[in-house]
C-alpha cells in the first residue's frame, strides 16, 4: 500500500515527462519541416525568375502548348458537342485526367529546378505534383463559352509539399490555373538527421530521469527494509537484554532474604548465577559494540598464519565438550600441515557461530556434521545439521544485518539476527565465502570457504 505513495506519481511523472517530451519533439518537427519548405520555395522561386528572365523559359511552354492543341480537338469532337448532362460529367473527369498528364510529361520545369539545387549545393532528387484548380474549355464560334471547371483539393493532398507557383494560362482554346508543387524526397531522412541531437537528448533526459526514480525508488524501499529490520532487532535486543537483568535483580532480591543470608550455599549459587547473566549481558553489550565499530571503520582483522587444521579441531572439541548432552557431534576434518592467513579469534567467532545456529535450528537430536578438506587452494568447511532448514526466499536475506527468519509471530528461538551477518563479513575479510544449501524440514549445511596460503 505504502509503496504505491511513491510509484504511482513516480509513474505518472514519468509519463507526464514523456508526453511533453515527445510533444516538443512533435513541434520541433513541423517547424523544422516549415523552414525545409520555406527554404527550398525560395530557392525554386529564385530559379524560376532566372530561367523566365535570363532564358525566357519556365518550362511548361512545350506543354501548356500541347494543352491548348488538346483543347481545340476536344472541342472539334461531336462525341463533346453531342454530350448530356450526365456525360459532361464523367467527360470533364476524362479531360482533366488527360491534361494533367500532359502537363506532367511534357514539363521540364522539375529538372530545371533540380539542375539549379544541386548547383547550389542543396539535395536536387525532386519528385513534382500538379494540382490543377481551374480549367475552361473556349469555344467561341456559337459565341458562348463552354465551362469546364473542377477544383483539386490542392489544401488537404499538397500540405507537406512545395508549392512553388501558381501558372495562369489563357490561350486560344483553353484557360487553365494550376499549382505546381516539389517535394524533396528524402526530406523525412535529412530533417531527422537535423534533429538527431535533440532528440538524442530528449531520450536521454528520459532515461535519466527513469534511472533516478528507479534508483530513489530501490534506496527508499531498501531504507523501510532495513528500518523495519532495526525495530525487530532493536525488539529482539530489548528481550535478549531483559531475561539476564531480571535474573540479576530476582537474584540480589532473594540475597536479602534472612533465611538466604544465612545459607553460605545458597549466596555462592546466587552470586555465581548473578555472574553468569552478568557474563551473558556483558557478551551481548559488546556484540553490539562491535557492530557498530564495524559500522564506522573498515574491519581490519589481525592476520597471523594458523594451522587451520589444528585451531578447528579446537573449537570443535571444545563446542563438543559443552554440548555433550545436547547434540551429536561428529567431524572429520582433513587439514593437516594446511596454514592459513587468519585472525583467530575471528576465526574462532565464525565457527562458533555456526556450530551454534546449528543446535539452535535443530529442535529434535541434534545431529552435526562437520567435514573439512582441502581442494588445493581452498579451505572447504562443511558444517551440516538436521534442523528446520531454511526456506529458499530466506537464503539470501540470513546473512544481512537483523535479519531473521520468522517462524508463526514470534520468534522460538532468541536472537540478535547478527550471528550470520557477523560470520559472513569475518569470512569476507579473510578473502573467503559462506555458501549455503538448505532444504526446509531437512537440514542446512553451511560452507565456509578460505583460501589457503599460496607460498
Ligand atoms: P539469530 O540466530 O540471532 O536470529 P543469525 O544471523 O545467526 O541470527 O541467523 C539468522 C537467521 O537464520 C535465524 O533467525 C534463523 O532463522 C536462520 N538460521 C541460521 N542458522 C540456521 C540453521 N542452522 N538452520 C536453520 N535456520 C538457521
């Protein structure tokens, strides 16, 4: 729900930008399409004054020539003198079609225009319209004259070309007004290539845009992730932090309890439990120091050589020993001679850890297995239990600050969400891994990876 606060007017923006954009990208288009036009009109206009002026020419003489010659046949023909009214018609159409063809075969304006472009450095591939707006036919012997009229829809089918002119011709047979229209035939190709850039930019100022929000977007839902994750912790540390306290002030109660003071066994029980919660809480007050030095330096830990083999036997024995009555332990670890650059304590931390979580997630007999190898560079440790197991959407995420995986609404097991987070950045700064490989119901193994000395 919350997220949508965010998305939908970051969406709604960005379509805004888009739609401005490209109407921008629209506009620029039609006025860079009006100067195209301008521009080469006034280049036609020029050429035609140059022809008329200095050659006399304008290139549709042989033609309009022609045309008049048509029209003195027409007007012989007893199929026109014969003609009803409902066959004018279709003849007007014939006639029309038949002079606009003449007009268009026997014009050399085109080239004439085209010559003078390309003389003048402009792109000369012409392609040529005519549009005729008025054409009458005379007859002057019965002294009235025959009217052939049609109107082209020159507005609506020639915008986007060239009009250069206007001819008006009047001769012995005919009188005719027509429009004489160019266009350029890669003009799409050479005002795209002129907007290249803009648009170039546009798109771009769109992506960008479309990056950042994603960005912001990802960072803000990643913060509520990590905030959300704080309250748990900041719950769960509340809890951890309260069971030994209270325990400390049960305790100190019952020592002023007559009857306790004057049991030397029962004050040596008190104290020793005072000082075991008071060990607990001192080990939870600096787990959370630790992190937060983390936080703010880089983790830079004391790297010594160590015979890896001989300290994780070590803290396996030792694990093993504690929790004899707990769990399974069995290992089989096969680094003899193997030395590793490493911090001990670190060292001894990490396992620690995961032997832990490995009791800890495992309600019923625990059973451990911890294998250790070599594979000639690497240290490979193997730590398998027959726990819970762990979901595969929780994989990735067990390993982040916090981060817990909630089993009902409460938690059954008590925890900082640390333990994993804290071994895989040890991991990490010994130039090593954790892969994990869980099937839930059945058991986890965690793999830390380290790599050996290469001398
Ligand atoms: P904590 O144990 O304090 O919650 P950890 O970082 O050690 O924090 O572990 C994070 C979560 O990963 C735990 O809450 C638990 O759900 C899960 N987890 C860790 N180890 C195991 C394991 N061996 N088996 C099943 N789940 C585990």
């Amino acid at each position: 729900m919350k997220k949508n606060v965010i998305l939908i007017p970051g969406i709604v923006s960005i379509l805004v930008l888009v739609t401005v954009q490209a109407y921008i990208i629209g506009q620029i288009w039609g006025q860079k399409d009006e100067l195209f036009q301008i521009k080469y009109r006034q280049m036609a206009i020029e050429a035609l004054e140059y022809y008329e002026e200095e050659l006399r020419i304008n290139g549709f003489d042989t033609a309009l020539y022609m045309v008049d010659y048509y029209s003195s046949v027409v007007l012989q023909s007893n199929e026109f003198a014969s003609a009803s009214i409902d066959e004018i018609d279709y003849l007007n159409n014939l006639i029309i079609q038949e002079v606009r063809n003449i007009l268009n075969e026997h014009q050399y304006l085109s080239e004439l225009l085209s010559g003078y472009f390309v003389n003048h450095g402009f792109d000369g591939d012409l392609t040529t319209h005519i549009a005729i707006n008025k054409f009458e036919l005379i007859k002057e012997e019965n002294s009235h004259t025959v009217y052939i009229n049609r109107e082209d829809l020159t507005g609506r089918a020639y915008k986007s070309k060239i009009l250069v002119t206007q001819f008006i011709n009047e001769d012995n047979h005919h009188r005719i007004s027509f429009n004489f229209y160019i266009d350029v035939a890669d003009k799409q190709a050479i005002i795209l290539g002129e907007m290249l850039i803009s648009m170039f930019m546009s798109i771009l100022s769109i992506v960008v845009v479309v990056v950042i929000f994603i960005v912001a977007y990802h960072n803000l839902t990643e913060e509520r992730r990590l905030s959300d994750l704080k309250t748990d912790f900041i719950n769960n540390m509340t809890h951890e932090l309260k069971t030994p306290l209270s325990t400390i002030t049960v305790a100190s109660k019952t020592l002023e309890f007559e009857k306790v003071i004057n049991d030397r066994d029962k004050i040596i029980e008190t104290a020793r439990m005072i000082g075991k919660q008071s060990v607990s809480l001192n080990q939870l007050i600096n787990l959370i120091l630790e992190i937060s030095i983390w936080e703010r330096t880089e983790f830079e830990p004391e790297m010594k050589q160590m015979a890896v083999g001989t300290v994780l036997t070590d803290i396996v024995d030792s694990f093993r020993a504690g929790y004899r009555e707990v769990a399974t332990i069995n290992s089989r670890i096969s680094l003899e001679g193997l030395t590793i650059k490493a911090d001990v304590t670190y060292f001894t931390t990490m396992i620690n850890n995961l032997l832990l979580n490995a009791v800890r997630y495992s309600p019923e007999n625990p059973m451990i297995d911890i294998k250790a190898y070599s594979n000639g560079r690497e240290v490979i440790i193997n730590i398998t239990d027959n726990g819970i197991g762990i979901d595969k959407s929780h994989q990735k995420l067990i390993f982040e600050k916090f981060y817990r995986v909630s089993h009902g609404d409460i938690h059954k097991t008590k925890g900082l969400g640390l333990g994993l987070y804290y071994v895989s950045r040890i991991a990490a700064s010994h130039g090593g891994r954790v892969e994990l490989d869980s099937q839930p119901g059945k058991g986890s193994t965690f793999t830390v990876i380290l790599p050996l000395n290469s001398n």
